[in-house]
C-alpha cells in the first residue's frame, strides 16, 4: 500500500487514473484502502488545485464503481466464491450470513450504514448482495446514496484539514464498527433465544 500511495504522489498527472484503477481493484478484493485513496487523494487535491476535479471524479467513480464491481462479483460467482481461495481468505462465509442477516431484517439501510464501516465490512456488504440477488437497481441506487456522503464527507475533511482529522475519523470508525459488531450480536440473540412456550 505504501508503494502504491508513493506511486501516485510521485505521478500527479496520472494520480486521478492511478487512484481510480486501484479502487477498481479493490471491487476484486484486492486489499487496496478505499480511506487511503481518499487521503491521498484529498491531500494531493489542496496542494495541486488545479487536479482537485479530477482527483474528486477518480476517487468517488472509483469508490461507487468498484461497489457495483463487487456486487456482480457476488452475484456471478454465487457460492463458487468460496471455493476460491483467495475470496474465502478475505470474506468468511460466517461474516457474509451475519450480513445476511441484517439484509432479512433491515434491507437497503444496511447498504446505507454500512457503507460507514471499515475493516473489509464494505466488501462483504456488496458481496452478500449480489450473493442474495438483492435487486440490482435498489443496490446501485442505495449505495450511490451511501457512496456521495461518505466519499463527499470524508474528502472534504482531509482536503481542508489534512493529517490533522485522521485520529478523529479512525476513531469514529472504530465507534462505528464496535456499535455495528454490538447491534449484530444482540440482533443474534434475539433470533436464536429460545421462545418459551
């Protein structure tokens, strides 16, 4: 990741083509940071103004396409998915029903909370909705939703405050993700209590 990062600082011509490209891969679930590609991308934006434009289109097309990417990834493949080893290594079969989970019970708003949650959530998110053929068009819709937010947001704080907001915003991830895992445990329980008669 590092490389990848001094690549595209050294390139600032093709910076917008070299962020864009590395989120493609992301939809393939190549480890490439979807929160680094929006520092990067927002920092190098406030020292060269004149690529801010490009570098905003790179990096949000690059966030909502490779989503879609996922999506079908999980659709296409199905089940298949997890008898290739370089997808079940990323994404457990466990974690994706926990997903499907709150789809049953919580549709579209999954999309649209969970597009805040970090640490491989996202991935397994789209995946688990090509996987249950969510219907295509409610995914795209949801997710752009979810995708200009928080690309928008998160752009805008590091563009304006650089290094400075990076504490805050790890922080609050983890707030999120330790709120996501606590409300999937106790929504866990409560389906799998046993009725009394």
């Amino acid at each position: 990741m590092e490389e990848l990062i001094h690549l595209i600082q050294t390139n600032i011509p093709y910076a917008p083509y070299i962020i864009f490209g590395a989120l493609m891969l992301a939809g393939l679930n190549i480890p490439v940071s979807e929160d680094a590609m929006l520092f990067v991308s927002a920092v190098l934006a406030s020292i060269y103004p004149d690529y801010l434009v490009q570098l905003f289109i790179a990096v949000y097309l690059g966030a909502y396409l490779s989503d879609l990417v996922c999506y079908w990834l999980g659709r296409i493949l199905g089940a298949k998915l997890f008898e290739i080893r370089f997808f079940a290594n990323r994404v457990s079969a466990q974690k994706i029903g926990k997903i499907h989970l709150f789809y049953e019970k919580y549709g579209l708003i999954t999309i649209l909370v969970g597009r805040f949650i970090p640490f491989g959530v996202r991935n397994g998110l789209f995946l688990t909705a090509g996987l249950g053929r969510m219907n295509f068009l409610k995914f795209a819709l949801a997710d752009l939703t979810a995708c200009t937010i928080t690309t928008i947001s998160y752009f805008s704080l590091y563009y304006h405050y650089g290094n400075s907001v990076i504490d805050y915003i790890k922080t609050g991830n983890k707030i999120v993700f330790a709120v996501a895992v606590t409300l999937t445990a106790i929504i866990y329980y409560l389906f799998k209590k046993p009725r009394r008669a």
